[in-house]
C-alpha cells in the first residue's frame, strides 16, 4: 500500500505556522524551516553596527535617545503609528538576549 502526503495549501501553512519559534515557509506544500545564513547574519551584524554610528553621530541637544525593554511598545517621532514591542523584534530574529 502506497501512502501520498497531503499538501498543505497556504491557508493551511497560515493556520499551522508555529509564530515566534522561528522563520518557516511553505516549500511544495510543506512547512520548511529557515535556517539564517552567514550572509543574513553578516547583514543584521552591519546593520545593527551602522545604526549605532547613526545614532552616535546624531547625539546633540536635537537628539533624544530612548530605551525601550521587553514588551514596552518603541514610541518612534518618525513613525508615530508604528506599533511593535522589543520582545516582537528579539523574537523574530530568533536573539535571546542582547
């Protein structure tokens, strides 16, 4: 007897995906994890280092630097309807701590 796996369509993948234990996409109808690469990591290293010379070469009397912790929402002047927490950001990038 020959058994067929069923493929998931995307509702079904919406419906299972595991949210905040990893990244996962829906390869031929199953659910695969994505695993960072060096590159990804090489990317978010210069990005996080490029944001921190930002900020330091902004840091006047204009500059107000604030510190957000755990599930504070970030209140961004840019973005004033920006709603995220630094649990959500630490989560999605799979960092457990800073």
């Amino acid at each position: 007897m020959v058994q067929t796996k069923t493929q998931l369509t995307f509702a079904d993948f919406l419906q299972n995906y595991l949210d905040g234990a990893g990244i996962y996409e829906l390869v031929n109808g199953e659910i695969v994890k994505v695993e960072s690469t060096r590159a990804d990591k090489n990317v978010a290293r210069y990005l996080a280092r490029s944001f921190h010379r930002e900020s330091e070469r902004l840091r006047n009397d204009h500059y107000v630097v604030q510190s957000f912790r755990d599930n504070e929402r970030i209140i961004s002047p840019t973005f004033p309807e920006l709603e995220i927490t630094v649990e959500q950001i630490l989560l999605s990038s799979q960092v457990q701590t800073l």
